[in-house]
C-alpha cells in the first residue's frame, strides 16, 4: 500500500500535484489535518484503497507537529510512505 504524502506553501502546486496523482489512479485526499492521517489511512486501507495521496493542511496549527509518528505508525500498519 502507497501513501504518499504532498506539503508546501501556498500556491506551491499541492492541487496540481494531487490532480496528477488522480488521474494516475491514487485516490486523493486534498488538505488532511495532520492529527487525522492514521486514523483516514486505515480507513481507507479496510476500504481497499492501496494507492493514497493526501495534500496535508498546515494551516490548523504550527508546522506538522506529530507528523514523524503518524509516519512511523503508517509504516507499521504496512503502507509504503
């Protein structure tokens, strides 16, 4: 399973990105919270999704705080990120 994970500033080209993905076949996930990634990855891993990209939304808080768990935890439950 591929979770790839898209960040930047605004007007970086995170949509665009994330639309390239799509049509490639990833299912797309556009401004994810960090603090919601694990519990939407095995969301959509129970859902059959084995492709994932997600477009995170830095503006709800300071940096990506926790992201360097959510990662190591993604990573665990068997998804390639």
């Amino acid at each position: 399973m591929d979770l790839l994970l898209i960040g930047g500033v605004s007007g970086s080209g995170k949509s665009v990105a994330l639309a390239a993905l799509e049509d490639s076949g990833y299912h797309a996930i556009n401004n994810l919270p960090p603090s919601m990634l694990m519990q939407t990855a095995a969301s959509l891993a129970h859902s059959g999704q084995a492709r994932v990209a997600v477009a995170l939304d830095v503006k709800t808080g300071p940096g990506l705080p926790h992201l360097a768990e959510a990662i190591a935890a993604a990573k665990n439950a068997g998804w390639t990120v």
